[in-house]
C-alpha cells in the first residue's frame, strides 16, 4: 500500500514535469508567433505594455513570503515574458481589432495558466512535501519490519531527517528562493520543507516516549511543546501555514504524554506560553486566523479542565482566563494606532469572549462550584469582560457575552427556571441541583453587575456616540438590558410579587438614571441632541424600568390606568426634545395596556369588578387611557407628526370604542363581562358602536386629516357591515334563534336590532358620499336598505305571531299576502329616494326587491294563496307595475325636454 502511495506521487511529479515542459515549449512558440506578426505590420512595440503586467504579477500573493524572495519575483523576467507572449497572441488572433481581441486572448491564456500553475507548482510541492513526511515515516517502519538497526539507531536517523528538511527549507530561503510564476507562492517551498521536518520531529518525540519509553513524560512534554512553539516562531519567515501546523502540534501534545500525576498548573502554564507565543507572532504579521485558533484551542482546553469538577482548581481556571484576556488586549490588539473610537470589528476577539464567559456562567452554574462560593469568581470574570471591551473598543464581542452571560445566570434565578428539565420532580435544574441558589450572594453580585453596566455602558455609549454610532448603540443598549434583567430576577426571587415598594423605588431610580444617561449621550452626538440609536436605547430603556416601577408599586387596576397615562409623558417631552424614540415609547404604552387588558378584561379580576353600571373599573381602565393616547396624539401631531402620531391615533380611537362595548357588555350581563354569550340586542348595540365610530372618524378626519382616521372609518363601517350579515341575519336572527322580541308593539327588539341601525348605517351613507371612495357609501345604502327591509318583514311577522317569530310556527294566507304588498310598497319607497337623491344604489335596490315581489307573486303566492287574496296580489302587483312604468315614461319625458 504505502509502496504504491510513493509510486503515484512519483507519476504525479513525472506528469507535472511533462506538462511544464509542454507549456515552455507553447510559451515559445505564442512568443514567436508574435514577434512574427510584429515584423510583418511593422507596429512599435510600447515597453510600458510589457512593463505594466510585470509589475502586476511581481505582487506577493501570501504575506509569508520574505523580503528578499518578493524582491526576487519583482525583479523575474519570467513574468514579462508570459504577459509579452499573451499580449503578442493576443495581436495574432484578430489584428483588424486588436482592442476586443487582447481581453479574450488574455482571459484565455489566464486560464490556461491557471491549471498549468496548479499542475506544475502547488500540487507538485505540495504532494512532494506530503511524500518526504510520510517517507520519513516509512522509513522508520522499513527499519522495523526488518531489523537492520535498533530503536535508539531509528530514531536517530529519522530525527536526522527532520533536522535536514529544516535546515533545507532554511537554506532554499537564505540562498535567495524565487517563485517565478504568478499564482506559485501559496505554494512557497522552505515553508512545505520545515513543514514536514517538524511534522516528523513530532513522531519521533512521540514514538521515543509512547513506543519505546526512552523519555519520561516530562521530557516528551517539554521538548513537543518546544517543537510546537518553534515551529511556531519559524512561521515569522515561512508563513501563516507553518505557524498552524505547530499550533496545531503545540495543542495536541497534552494529549499526547499522560501522566499517572497530572498537574493542572504545568498544563496551563504551558498553555499560556503557546498562547502568548502565538499572539506575539500573529500579532507581528496580523494573521487573524491563527489567533482565533489559538484563543479557541485553548478555551477548550479551559472548558474540558471545568468539567472535571470538582477535581478542576478555581485558581488555575481564573489563571488561564486572566491569561486569555490579557493576550487579547495587550498582545494581540495591543499598538494598533486605532482611532478613538476603534475602527472595525475584531472577529478573533469572539473566542475568548465566548469562553471566558462559558467559563463564568459554569461558576454561577454549576452546582459544585455554586456550592463552593465560586459565584463571586464568575461575577469577576464578567467584569473583566467588560473592561477588556472597554479598554480595546475593537473587541466588542466581549461586551455581548458578559451581557449573554449575566442575563442566562439571572434568568436562572427566577422560579423554576434553570437550565435543564427535571420532569418527575416539576422543577428544572442540573442532575436535580437547582442551578443557581437564590441566596444573599446572588442579590449583591446582581447590585454590583448592574452598576458595572451601568457605569461603563454610559460611558462607553457617550463616548463612541460620535465616532461610531453602532458601538455606542451596543454599549447602551447592555447598559439597559443587564440591570433590567437583574432587576426583574431579583423582583421575582427575593420581591413581593403583589407589591413591593422597595423594589419599586430601585426601578423609578433606573428611569432616572437611564433618561439622565440618555440625555448625556445625546450631548456627545455629532450635531448633539439628534436622539440616535444610544439615546433611543437608553431612553426606551427607561420605559421599560417605568413599566416596572407600575407593577411593582400598584395593583391591577391602577397599574392599567397609570400604565395609559403615562403614553402622554413621553409626547410631552417632544416640547423639548425632538427624540424620534419619544413618539415610539408612547405607542409601545399603547401595546403594554393592550396586553393587560386582553390578560384580564376586567381590569381587576372579576371577584373585584362592581356590578354598579358605568361607574366601576371599566370605565377607569378603559376611558383613562382612551383620553391619554388621544392627547398624545394631538401632542405628536404639533411636535414630531410622524407614524406614532397615526398610531396613538389608532390607539385611541380603539380604546374609544372598547370603552364603550365593555361598559354595554357590563350593563347587559348585570356587571358579569366575561361569561355568558352575546345576545341579538347586545349586538344591536356594538354595530351601533361601529357605525358611529365610523361617522365620527369621518367628521374628525375633515377637521384634521390622517390617513388613520381616513383608514379607521373604512374599517369601522366594514366592520359594522360584517357585523350585521354574520350576526343581525345569520347567527342571531330571532327567525332562526326563535329569540323574543319584546312584548312592545313598537320598540321592542326589533326597533333596536334592525330599524335603528338601517337608519344609521343610511344616514352615514349619504354623509360619507363624497367624503369617502363611491364602494363605501353604496356598501352602507345597500346595508341600510336591507336592514330596513329586514326589519319592516320581521315587523309584520311579528303582527301575525306575536312575542316569537320563529319559522317552525308556518305562515297564514293572510301573512303571505301582506309580505307581497309590503314589499311592493317598499320597492316603490326605494324608487321614490332614488330619484330624490339622485343615487342609483337605491333605484337598483329598488328594482331587485320589485323583482322578488314578482317572483314570490308568480310562484308562491300562485300555489298558497285561495280566493280573494289570490286575485288582489295580482291587481295589486299590476297596478304597482304600471305606475312604475309610468314613473319611468314620465321621468324620461322630462329629461327629453331638458336636453
């Protein structure tokens, strides 16, 4: 197997040489074509044409190479000549237009070179380096199998060969390496060389220890740490590429020699000079991939060490996470001339941030080191996070995971909540442990990481709000969330959950210090006082701690009603301010009443609501914040006038009409809102609701025009419609439902049902006519039409059959014959409003309630009715037929003689 391995890399470097050979011999012949049709047009050659592609390719592709060997590759012909060739192709393909031609001839020897290059210089060095390890390898395996030498001679000689390689790839690149052809570099010799000679110098350490037992674990951890760090430091003049093979060999070696004594403090000590060693060269030739290897290397190491609690030293933990910050800030970031605000992101910094804080969440965690006190460690820890990101504003990913990791502890504080399911015993928690123990400690850690971001947020936000608008949006925006957080858990751990004050006045302190800290970051803007993300963070912030201020001080009903109120302090504050976020935290005061009141509809729990009509908590948690949304909305319209504006618009006028329902819901039900159904007459009441709420959106709407109240009075009278097809004739029609309907001949249920919103659905009709779209008001006259129609039928039902006018009860001759005659009469009423009103909705409801009459004349009345009544449906149909027509032929005369 290995014997065939060796032989394919020998075909594949024998076929790479081939091929170079080939493209040396066509590199030739382009360039004699050229010279050729050079001669022949007699056109001047422009030097600065061969100079420019030259130069181009005489760039370095990879930082890795040295001075002297890009110097080297500047100075190459080999460049000049392959981009002279190309362009003199380029000449002999089209000469009529050498400008298109030159463009695809290039594109095409590009390619062309492209898979020369890979052939014939990476792949072939490449392979080369991979066969000189493995053959080193083979080599000692050889010597095995047959017995020529001992251990000690074996290993000699194959040490021997990796010191060779690397004083071979030393030698190539003293002695002046060159790579000749562009796109060669990544394959860069010396480095491939010392590359392989470590890779064996690994094995042989390894094999003396593990295989032979020559050396002592001691010794083998020194000298492959020493491998590993050296070959580190050689990647300075051989590359980035080198420099991750002795990481990689400098990570591994723990593993590599066990110990029957392992000492934690050797481990990371070790690993703390391998850190260091690679941040200082990663530094030096800004190689961001081998620093974040390295920082995630040894965060695993940590989180492996940690998971051996409780053997796992709390001191070597903190020593090793000190370490990784201190990398972070004075090596790796450390004296790059960055702005004041720290230009850019340093992605490498994730790492140590997501492992130095994996590393304090397990101290709160934990249950052993929870046990141990180590909480006061972790809290450390997050705080060192946030100094570091504070100190380095290009290491931002620290600050969002000591903010991650305070918010996960403090959320699993909060009863029951932790980390993992038990569900035999109802509680969460880590093998049964609770996770975090809810004890003093935790109430001053939480104090004291409020404060932290408290401090360095505001500061860090004022700071940067100039410079970089998005670094001082993520310090602010910690600044808030992290002691709300903290302050929530704290409520719901250590608080009375009824009402505690003193957690309330924690709370009105955070609305202070955060509208305090907003008001500062605005005055550090570029122009001050624009109201930018860190100010909107901070003030919205306050919102939030208000919020909690309200549930933590009042009851139920007064936290709805204050909670209402308060929408109108924000728009206030836009008399000073032109905050964009001012008009938002009264909207969102808007979406918080909306969700206490769909939590609990009656404001203050059922058992507490008084059954005294209009006067009770309805009233109060209902029509407060109706009033305050809508002066917050006059407010906004004279300040900002923006969206939030149109929003309290809509808030108001939503609550408006709640206000109203909820307090006919509590009169109809006798004080009881939440139980039983709706009835035809409750009903009758909320259509009522909507179409006055449509009119009076419609007549404020002419007073001071909005798109929400424009929108809002469309949707009013959709709903209202909706409300009369589904509710007045299908679910509760006391045809259907056999519901009574009073026992006044005159207002009764039906009055109030069907009369008296086809009178206000028609009257909002003609008043919307040239107010609203021509769909709308023909929507409400056809509504009106029906329901009046609907209510004089059910009228007349109502005459025959009393109290209860359900169909199972049949139809007499004589109620038959009254529906025709009072539809005709009715058809002629329409007809006769359509002409005087001049609208063509009503004269075709006209037609179309003609056309039934004569439909049930023909077909109903024909076969039901006997007699008398049989032969006046007829005349009377026919004589209401001809005075129609007559009408028309009239009305047609006239409209004749006018033209």
């Amino acid at each position: 197997m290995f014997e065939s391995l060796i032989g394919l890399v020998a075909i594949i470097a024998l076929f790479v040489i081939i091929s170079r050979q080939q493209s040396r011999i066509g590199l030739i012949e382009r360039e004699l074509g050229a010279l050729r049709s050079l001669v022949l047009s007699g056109a001047p050659v422009l030097p600065s044409q061969a100079k420019e592609p030259a130069a181009n390719d005489s760039k370095p592709t990879d930082a890795a190479i040295p001075p002297a060997a890009a110097a080297d590759m500047a100075a190459s012909p080999g460049t000049a000549a392959v981009a002279s060739a190309t362009e003199a192709d380029a000449d002999t393909t089209a000469p009529s237009a050498p400008g298109r031609a030159q463009p695809a001839a290039a594109a095409k020897a590009a390619r062309q070179s492209d898979v020369e290059t890979a052939l014939g210089t990476r792949w072939a060095v490449w392979v080369g380096g991979i066969a000189l390890a493995l053959g080193g390898l083979f080599l000692i395996r050889y010597t095995i199998e047959a017995g020529i030498f001992g251990p000690r001679v074996r290993l000699v000689m194959a040490a021997a060969l990796g010191l060779v390689l690397v004083a071979g790839g030393e030698f190539i690149r003293r002695t002046g390496f060159r790579v000749p052809v562009q796109g060669a570099a990544g394959a860069y010799i010396p480095a491939i060389l010392t590359a392989a000679g470590a890779f064996i110098l690994f094995g042989i350490v390894y094999a003396a220890y593990s295989i032979y037992g020559f050396i002592g674990p001691t010794l083998a951890f020194t000298l492959l740490g020493a491998i590993g760090v050296a070959t580190i430091a050689a990647s300075l003049v051989h590359g980035q590429a080198l420099a991750g093979v002795g990481l990689l060999g400098a990570m591994v070696t723990p593993l590599l020699v066990a110990s029957q004594a392992p000492n934690p403090w050797a481990l990371f000590g070790y690993l703390a000079i391998v850190l260091a060693a690679t941040g200082v060269i990663a530094r030096i030739r800004d190689w961001r991939l081998l620093m974040a290897a390295a920082f995630v290397a040894t965060g695993i190491w940590t989180i492996f060490y940690m998971t051996d609690a409780p053997g796992a030293k709390l001191s070597v933990i903190l020593f090793i996470d000190v370490v990784t910050l201190a990398v972070l800030a004075f090596v790796w970031l450390g004296r790059r001339g960055e702005a004041v605000a720290g230009s850019g992101f340093d992605w490498p910094s994730i790492a140590p941030g997501f492992f130095v804080a994996l590393s304090a969440l397990a101290l709160f965690v934990d249950p052993v080191f929870a046990a141990a006190g180590d909480a006061l460690q972790g809290a450390a820890l997050v705080a060192a996070l946030v100094a570091v990101a504070l100190y380095r504003p290009r290491a931002l990913a620290l600050l969002h995971a000591a903010g991650l990791a305070t918010v996960l502890v403090y959320l699993g504080i909060i009863p029951p909540t932790t980390v993992a399911v038990d569900f035999s015993g109802g509680a969460l928690g880590v093998d049964g442990v609770p996770v975090v123990a809810s004890d003093a400690l935790m109430l001053r850690i939480g104090i004291a990481l409020g404060l932290v971001f408290i401090g360095a947020g505001f500061w860090a936000a004022r700071r940067f709000a100039a410079p970089g608008w998005l670094r001082a949006a993520a310090w602010a925006a910690w600044s808030a969330v992290a002691p709300l957080v903290i302050l929530l858990a704290l409520w719901s751990t250590f608080g009375n959950l009824d009402r505690d004050l003193a957690y309330a006045a924690v709370a009105a302190v955070l609305v202070g210090v955060f509208v305090a800290g907003g008001e500062w970051i605005a005055r550090g803007e570029a122009p001050p006082l624009t109201g930018g993300a860190a100010v909107s963070l901070a003030l919205g912030g306050a919102a939030i701690a208000g919020l909690l201020m309200l549930h933590m001080a009042f009851g139920s009903g007064w936290t709805t009603i204050l909670l209402g109120a308060a929408a109108v302090v924000p728009a206030l504050a836009t008399r000073w301010r032109s905050y964009p976020v001012l008009g938002w935290i009264s909207v969102g005061a808007v979406i918080a009443v909306l969700g206490r009141v769909a939590f609990d509809p009656t404001i203050v729990g059922a058992e507490f609501l008084s059954k005294t009509p209009v006067f009770n908590w309805l009233l109060l948690g209902y029509g407060v914040p109706a009033l305050a949304f809508g002066f917050a909305a006059w407010q906004l319209a004279r300040t900002t006038n923006g969206r939030p504006r149109l929003a309290m618009e809509a808030g108001a006028a939503l609550f408006c009409l709640l206000t109203v329902a909820m307090l006919v819901r509590h009169v109809m039900h006798g004080g009881v809102i939440d139980t039983a159904a709706a009835t035809l007459a409750e009903q009758a009441i909320y259509t009522l609701i909507a179409i006055g709420a449509g009119a009076i959106l419609v007549a404020i709407d002419m007073r001071s025009p909005s798109s929400v109240l424009r929108y809002g009075s469309i949707a009013a009278g959709v709903v209202s419609v909706a409300f009369i097809v589904l509710q007045h004739f299908l679910a509760l029609n006391p045809l259907l439902t056999d519901e009574s309907t009073g026992s006044i001949p005159m207002f009764n249920l039906l009055f109030l049902a069907y009369l008296l919103p086809a009178v206000a659905a028609g009257a909002l009709a003609l008043y919307a006519r040239d107010k609203r779209p021509q769909w709308y008001a023909a929507m409400l006259a056809v509504v009106a039409a029906v329901l009046a129609f609907a209510y004089a039928t059910l009228s007349v039902r109502r005459l025959f059959k009393g109290e209860f006018i359900g169909l199972w009860s049949g139809l007499g001759q004589l109620e038959t014959y009254t529906y025709s005659a009072l539809w005709l009469v009715i058809g002629v009423v329409l007809l006769t409003a359509g002409v005087w009103l001049k609208s063509q909705v009503l004269r075709i409801a006209s037609a179309a309630l003609i056309s039934i009459a004569v439909l049930k004349v023909f077909i109903f009345d024909m076969s039901e009715l006997e007699g008398v009544l049989r032969a006046l449906s007829f005349i009377g149909l026919g004589a209401v037929l001809i005075g129609i027509g007559l009408f028309y032929q009239r009305l047609l005369t006239r409209a004749a003689k006018g033209t």
